[in-house]
C-alpha cells in the first residue's frame, strides 16, 4: 500500500470549525484501486465532513445503471474501505444526529480520524 506522509487540515462545511488532519483526500482517492470505492470517496469528500445519504451515493457511483442490490454492494465496499482509511488518518461515519433521508436510509460523512466519536 502506498503511504501518504503529508497531512491537510480540514474544516467542517456546516461551522467551519477546525476538524482535524488526515491525509489529503485527493491523494487517498487517486491511490484507491477499486472504481467503487473511488466513487464513495468523491461523493463524500465534496466537501470533506459534509452528509451524503446511502441514496445519493449510490447514484453517484453507479449513475443509471445500477446493480440488483446497490446498497448491499455499497455496504460491502463499505467494509473494506473503511480499513484501508485507517492508515490514512482518515474515518468515515455513519451519522444519524439529524434523521434519516427521504428514502429511509442513514447519513455517512468522511472525516479525519482524530475526530471520530
């Protein structure tokens, strides 16, 4: 695995409030090897810290063409990203504090690890 040495600080798109250090983003995305797991990273990155519901990156990821079950896929990938990430500095969270979306499903957001409830 590649390491990134250089870290970024970040700020929350909501209060603007410091948010911790991690690995720039565009950095761990372009390592990424899997399609799948590139397109959750985009979809939560943009920006970093902000809440994307399963919905809509499942959407993002497989536009029009999506599997039989895209949020079993979702959640698998899910799985493995979440490790790889680690080493990173970086987390992604599930985040309930404000509902759930329109269709039912949670929140993720992407934040440096330092942060993580």
């Amino acid at each position: 695995m590649n390491h990134i040495p250089q870290t970024t600080q970040y700020v929350c798109p909501c209060c603007k409030g410091f948010i911790g250090e991690a690995a720039p983003i565009d950095q761990v995305i372009d390592a990424e090897q899997s399609r799948v797991s590139k397109r959750i990273l985009s979809a939560l990155s943009n920006p970093v810290g902000s809440r994307v519901s399963i919905a809509a990156i499942t959407r993002y990821i497989w536009l029009n063409k999506q599997p039989s079950n895209p949020e079993a896929v979702f959640r698998v990938t899910m799985v493995a990203l979440r490790k790889r990430l680690e080493s990173y500095g970086w987390a992604i969270v599930c985040d309930r504090s404000r509902g759930i979306d329109e269709h039912g499903g949670s929140f993720y957001r992407l934040i440096p690890a330092e942060v993580t409830p």
